[in-house]
C-alpha cells in the first residue's frame, strides 16, 4: 500500500518539470497523452505497463488523469523491487487546476 511519503505535491511536481533531476512518466493512454502532458513527460500506457520499463538512474514520477492509474502504476512498480518512485495524486486534471501548463 502507497503512504504519503509516496506521493508527490504540486510544488515537488513543479520542480521536477523544471529540472531534469526527475523522470516524469504519464501512464494514460496514447491519445490522451498526446492531447496535453505535463511538460518533459514520457508515455509508458498503462494497459501495457512494465515497471522494467521505467526510466531509470533518477527518482521517477507517476502521473496520470486523476491518480488513479498512477496509483496502481506505482503499487505495481512497488512491488516489483523499485523504491525511488512516486506519483502525482491530483493528475494532470489537478496540475492544470493549479496553473500548470502542458504540452502536446
């Protein structure tokens, strides 16, 4: 089960956009990744998601919609022996609430 220290606030998430020190990684679909992202984000589908597949060599951030799948992203990639790994709770929906720009 993912705890708080599992999730990322807006204010981390801001830095990570602004800083390469983060790998940000959208698990939503190809077509809604495609009609805006946060900004530096990869596509990693959840319906063919491999935690092996994950970026590795920095902390990585999950992002989804809404935190859903990202919350099951992460408790996947939790399970599977990875541990710098959080997700973003308010998803791109509450990123962009909060003024976050995205890119397509």
């Amino acid at each position: 089960m993912t705890g708080p220290h599992s999730v990322v606030s807006y204010e981390e998430l801001e830095e990570a956009v602004g800083s390469d020190a983060y790998a940000i990684v959208d698990v939503r679909e190809p077509h809604e990744f495609s009609e805006g992202h946060v900004p530096g984000a990869v596509n990693l589908p959840m319906s063919r998601f491999d935690p092996s597949l994950l970026p590795s060599g920095k902390p990585v951030v999950l992002i989804c919609k809404s935190g859903g799948r990202s919350a099951t992203a992460l408790q996947r990639a939790l399970a599977s022996g990875l541990s710098d790994i959080r997700h973003y709770a308010g998803g791109t929906a509450g990123w962009q609430g909060r003024g976050g720009r995205v890119e397509k």
